[in-house]
C-alpha cells in the first residue's frame, strides 16, 4: 500500500533476508510485523558465441575466482576474492585493461540474448506469501553499468571519459539496447515492484551526466512497465542532493533505500 501511495496504519519496515539476525530476534521481529524485501529475477540470459572458464583457487587464505571470457574477437578475464558479508565479493581485476578490450566487451555485451524465466519468482511467491514483497530487477543503467559493473573500475571509467569516450558510448549504446530488449520481457513478468540500477555517486555523475544518460532511462523502461500496472524504482542511497531535482522529474514510483544524514547529503 505504501508503495502505491495508499494509505497505511504505520510506517513498514522491510530488510534484506541477509541483514537479518537469524533466530530468536528474527522470530521477534517479524512477529512485530517486519516484512522481508527478495531479490529474485525473472529472466534468464545466455552469450550463445562465448566461452566462458572460470578456475577457483586458493591464496592468502582467501578464495579467488578468474574467469575468462573468449570471444570469436579476443578474450577477457576479470578476478573476484569471496569472502565478504552477506556473500558478497570483492572484484579484484576488472575486464578492460587495455584499449584493445574494447571490441571484446562490445561483443560480450551484443552477444547477450534473453529470455523469460518466471518460474522461481512464482514458486517463492507461493510459498512466502505475504510475509514478503518480491522484487525484480532490469540491471544497471546503461552509464552505471560501465561505472559500477564489471567491466571496468570507477577510477578507469573517469578517465576512459577523458580519453576514450566514444569507445565507451558504444558499450553504453550496446548496454541500453539490451536493456530495452528485457523491458517487455519483465513488464509481462509476475513482479509488481521492478528495481532499475543504483548506487549512483553523484560526486562522479554530475547533474548535468545523470539528467542525459540515466534519467531518459528510467523514463523509457517506467512507460514500459506502467502501461503493465507494474511499479518501478531505484537504489539511492549514496548523496544525493546533486542528483535530488532531477530524481524528482522522473517517471519512478519509488526510492527504494536512502541512507539519511548524518551519513548522506540529505534527511528524509
């Protein structure tokens, strides 16, 4: 109800599964009415012209992942050391490191096909039931793909922007084709609540970068996803205050974390 703007008794208050302190408190504090906020995607994808390895190993008492990817123009690798909270990983090597890298990524990313995969999404609607709100997701904007993914790390992308923009706005063009193709795929999809990227640095953005190449995003995939009664909304919760007017203007239904100062730019 919140999420639509109805009217509510009292504020919700919703976690991640793995923030959650398991047992006794977590009885507790869903016995109080804390809902769960899941992840969980409706699509499948597949790169039917590239070969993928990956090779775990040990060092430093930590696990490594490589993996290599081997187009039919070249081949990339990128490293990942596991081990950090909530299962996640810590990206150690990036896929470009030169400019040759170029037309591999390009083709990785022209390679990707899509398809629907709704199934997992029904099962957990099914045997969570209201407990829950389940949430897909289109991946990340078609700029912060490149700032955030894997591609490349945020300190090479502010300079690849200096030096090599036009190499980077065709992985941004291949990026925002792919995007467009699962639109409809997740419009037609069980989910009601639809994330579209996140974690944007305003510091690195700009107004003037975010209203070009993230806001026209949101825009398009939300008329997409509006005209199938679904909501979407983004992952803010760096500073926002640069970004604020311009997040203001945009067709998204909701904000899906802000972190409130004293530890951001901005209060509630």
């Amino acid at each position: 109800a919140a999420l639509r703007g109805e009217p509510v008794d009292h504020v919700p208050l919703c976690s991640y599964p793995g923030l959650l302190p398991r047992g006794e408190r977590e009885r507790l504090l869903r016995n109080e009415g804390l809902g769960i906020f899941h992840r969980i995607g409706v699509l499948a994808s597949e790169s039917r012209n590239v070969t993928t390895t990956s090779t775990t190993y040990w060092e430093g008492g930590r696990q490594w992942i490589r993996t290599t990817f081997r187009t039919p123009v070249g081949e990339v690798t990128e490293t990942l050391r596991t081990g950090g909270g909530y299962g996640t990983s810590l990206r150690c090597e990036f896929l470009i490191k030169r400019p040759e890298d170029y037309k591999s990524i390009l083709f990785l990313l022209e390679d990707e096909c899509y398809e629907p995969n709704y199934g997992p999404f029904l099962e957990a609607q099914e045997a969570l039931g209201e407990d829950i709100i389940l949430r897909a997701a289109i991946g990340l904007e078609p700029l912060q793909a490149l700032i955030s993914g894997h591609i490349m790390s945020m300190e090479d992308f502010c300079i690849e922007w200096m030096d090599r923009r036009d190499e980077l706005l065709k992985l941004y063009e291949a990026i925002a084709a792919n995007r467009r193709r699962v639109y409809p795929l997740i419009a037609e999809s069980p989910a009601e609540c639809v994330n579209y990227g996140g974690n944007v640095v305003a510091e690195v953005v700009g107004p003037e970068v975010f209203r070009e190449y993230y806001v026209p995003h949101y825009n398009e995939a939300a008329e997409v996803l509006h005209a199938r009664g679904k909501l979407i909304g983004c992952h803010f919760d760096g500073n926002c205050r640069l970004l604020a007017e311009a997040i203001a203007g945009t067709d998204l239904d909701y904000i899906e974390a802000f972190t409130p100062a004293p530890d951001s730019d901005m209060t509630v």
